[in-house]
C-alpha cells in the first residue's frame, strides 16, 4: 500500500500538499479497481447481455409465438386431397401443378423483392424502414415455402412431397422464424443500428456494471479520506452507514431489476403492440435497465439519509411522523421524474418510497427511545 494510503487519526496535522498526495493515490486505486472490474465484466459481456435482454425476451415472447402459427399454415386448398383420394395418378398430376404454381409464386416475389428493393434505394428510406420490408418479404418467403413441407404426401407418409422434387427439404428444413426474424415462440432481441454500435454498448453496459461491483472499493476509499475530519462519535454514526451502504444499493438495484424492469418492459412492449412494428434499440434499452435499476438502488438508501439527518439532529422523529402526508406527495412526484413514462412504473418506484419512508421513521424512533433511556441511566 503506497505510504500516503495510511490511516490518518483525528489529531494529526498534514500539509494541503500531504492531503492532495493522499487524494492522488485514492483515486488511482479506485481507477484501477474499476478497470479491473469493467474488464471483467467485459470478458463476460455476451452472457451479461443475455441477462439483461431476458425481461425484453419474456415480454415480447407471446406476440412472437402468436404471429409464428399464422406464418407457416397452409393455405386451405382442396387439389392436394382431392388428388390423393382419387388415386395415384390423380395425385401426383395435382401435386406437381401446384409444385408448378408455387414455383410460379416464388419467382414473381423473388422479382417484386428485387423491384422493391431499388425503390427504397431510390426513396432514400432509413436502415430502419429497410429492415421492416426485408422482414415482410422474408415473411412471405417463408409462407410460400412452408405448406410444401406441411402438406399431405399423395403417396403415403414415406413419400416425397408433391412438387417438391427433394430440393425442398434444404430450404425448408430449417427452424421456422417469426416475424422480425427471431425464432419462433421465442422473444426479440435490441436491434442496433451502426457498425460499431455493438462493441459501443457491449463497452457501455461492461463499464456501468463495473462501477456497480467496485462500488464498496469506492465508498471505502472515500470514508478513508473524509473519516479523518470525524470525531469519535461521529465516526460512530459514519461506518454503520457507509457500510450498510452498499448492501441497500444492491438490494434496490436487485428489485429494480427482477421487480421494476419487468413488469415496466412487459407493458410498455405489449401496449398496442397490435398497431406498431416494434423494434428496441439497444442503446436505449440498455440505459433504460440501468437508470431504473440505480435509480431504485438510491430510493433504497433512504432509511441511511433519514437516519443521518436525525443523528445530526436536524429532524425528529415526531417531526418525520407529521409530515407522513408530504412524504407520500414528494414520494410521487419523485416516482413521476423517474425513469419511467408509464404509471405502472411509477407506481412501482412509489410503493417502495412510501414504505421506506415507513421503515426510516419507525427505526428513528427506536434510535430515539434508546438514546433517552441512556440519558436518563447516565443522571
């Protein structure tokens, strides 16, 4: 430990110099604990972003499954059966006109993709707009190709399908996709938009969650720097908050993330999902998760600031219970600066404020009662 990183006493005396040099090294050992942790978090980025995309994956995955059905039903058409009640010959003469047929469908589409494809060049569309048409066509791709596979064999179960002339199964052996080319049943995944952009927020999301995990390196490194400045008593009231400090953060951030986001993602994706084409960038959903999760990590710091301030005497406990009816009014309108537009969500970040608000004025007045009890036990 470089020698400006000692436990300074109260009564010692040290030059402003003396304090920059111990600022100084503080801040290279936070640097270096929050390098390592980003680069930590970064060597694991792919499964942390998997993490992160399982609340968008289950909002989004009963739309999917829905729309996956109605993409690879055949149409209703009575040649195939027909054919295959009537007999062999019947049969294969149905099967292979409407092989014929669909070979006819699936050249014309294949022109009007083309065709479509040079107009959007020509309308200058954006990266968005061509992604959508892209995911229409292939859509109608895939419609086309899946009765063949479906449809009943003429020649038993063992035959080869009609028309499909044993090219079929390389094209329509593969999984089946839903609409925006995620697998069908399954959820969609953050979109992104440039060619660095993946790397951009994989940084993004690594560094964030970096500073989350050496945030006890942080908090210690700064109780160092300023416990010097605290009496005795003070510091008797400074190191159970700084270190419970953390520990409230994290379980805030851990409600943020497995209560909030959630359910905040689920109705913000399924409302009117019917009328839009929804497409989440990852940029934005990813700062969405981390705002709601620091912001519910801070409103669990509240019993710390309400204990705080009774202890430097600035409130009572008396004073914390008359003021229930301004608390919950604060409570709301904090909820309503959040993060969140919609007002499940702030009711989410509402409920805990008032009920913490609760708790803080509960253990003030036992901090209270205990503090009166040794005043009296000291006369």
């Amino acid at each position: 430990m470089p020698p400006r990183l000692r436990p300074i006493e109260h009564d010692a005396r040290l030059t402003i110099v003396d304090h920059l040099d111990e600022l100084r090294w503080r801040l290279i050992v936070c640097l270096v604990g929050v390098a390592v942790a980003t680069g930590a978090c970064f060597w694991q980025s792919e499964r942390l972003l998997d993490l992160l995309n399982g609340p968008l994956e289950r909002a989004s995955a009963p739309a999917a499954a829905a729309a996956a059905p109605a993409q690879q039903a055949p149409p209703a058409s009575g040649g195939g059966g027909a054919g295959a009640g009537t007999g062999g010959t019947a049969g294969a003469g149905a099967g292979g006109a409407a092989g014929t047929d669909r070979a006819a469908e699936r050249e014309a589409l294949r022109q009007l993709s083309g065709a479509l494809e040079q107009l959007a060049d020509a309308a200058g569309l954006d990266p968005r707009q061509h992604a959508a048409i892209a995911r229409r066509l292939a859509a109608a791709r895939r419609s086309l190709d899946a009765p063949a596979a479906a449809a009943p064999r003429p020649g038993g179960a063992d035959a080869p399908a009609a028309g499909g002339g044993g090219a079929a199964p390389g094209a329509e052996g593969q999984a089946p996709t839903a609409a925006g080319g995620e697998p069908a049943g399954g959820g969609r995944h953050p979109v992104t938009l440039g060619i660095a952009e993946p790397f951009g927020v994989s940084f993004m999301v690594s560094l964030h969650l970096g500073l989350v995990i050496s945030l006890p390196l942080l908090l210690y490194h700064l109780y160092a720097f300023v416990v010097p400045a605290f009496s005795r008593a003070e510091r008797r009231i400074a190191l159970p908050l700084m270190t419970l400090a953390p520990l409230l953060f994290a379980a805030g951030g851990a409600f943020g993330f497995l209560v909030v986001v959630p359910a905040a993602v689920g109705f913000l994706q399924q409302f009117n999902a019917a009328s839009f084409d929804i497409l989440v960038q990852a940029r934005d959903y990813y700062a969405f998760v981390a705002l709601v999760t620091a912001v519910m990590g801070l409103v669990f710091e509240l019993p710390l600031l309400v204990v705080g301030i009774n202890r430097a005497g600035l409130v009572t406990a008396r004073g914390l219970r008359g003021a229930w009816r301004w608390a919950i009014v604060i409570a709301a309108v904090l909820a309503a600066l959040g993060p969140g537009t919609d007002p499940l969500t702030m009711l989410l970040m509402m409920v805990p404020l008032v009920l913490l608000y609760g708790i803080s004025v509960a253990i003030v007045t036992v901090l209270e009662r205990r503090d009166r009890r040794t005043a009296r036990a000291g006369r």
